[in-house]
C-alpha cells in the first residue's frame, strides 16, 4: 500500500508515491487534476493521501482524493502540527 503526496503551487503540482518510505514515483505538473489523480491510481495502490494547496481547491479533485483515500488530508493552517511555525 502507498502513500500519495500532493504539493499544489502557484505554477505546478509536484507529487510523490511512496511506499514505506521510500519514493517510488514522482512527477510536476503544470496542470492537475482528476484525470491524472485516476492515472497515478490506475498504476499504484495508493492507500493514504495527503494534500498540500496554495491555490483555490478543484473540488473535484478533493471529493475524488477523499472517496478513494483509506485517509486523506488536507494540510493547511489548521492541521495541528507537532511544530510551531513562527513566519
């Protein structure tokens, strides 16, 4: 079972599979979506994902990551973290 890392940015989306650890699949993205969330699932089994956004959400891709996602989460300013981030 792998883990999906999902780093949207302002000009692409990087993502990474990993499987215990160790990256087994990694790729940017000028755009991202559902059709390529179906390709990386079509070729890993992805059990948990994890979501990382600096632009508006495609709801789409969020209702798709959180219906085949065993966990999913959405990193943003309210997931406790144990750091505190002083920026």
């Amino acid at each position: 079972m792998c883990n999906l890392v999902i780093d949207q940015g302002n000009s692409s989306t990087k993502i990474g599979v990993f499987d215990k650890g160790v990256l087994l699949f990694s790729e940017r993205y000028p755009m991202f979506g559902a059709l390529e969330i179906a390709s990386i699932w079509s070729r890993f089994e992805v059990e948990d994902s994890i979501l990382s956004s600096v632009v508006d959400l495609d709801s789409e891709l969020l209702s798709l990551l959180q219906a085949k996602s065993h966990r999913f989460v959405l990193l943003d300013e309210s997931t406790p973290l144990p750091i505190s981030n002083l920026y």
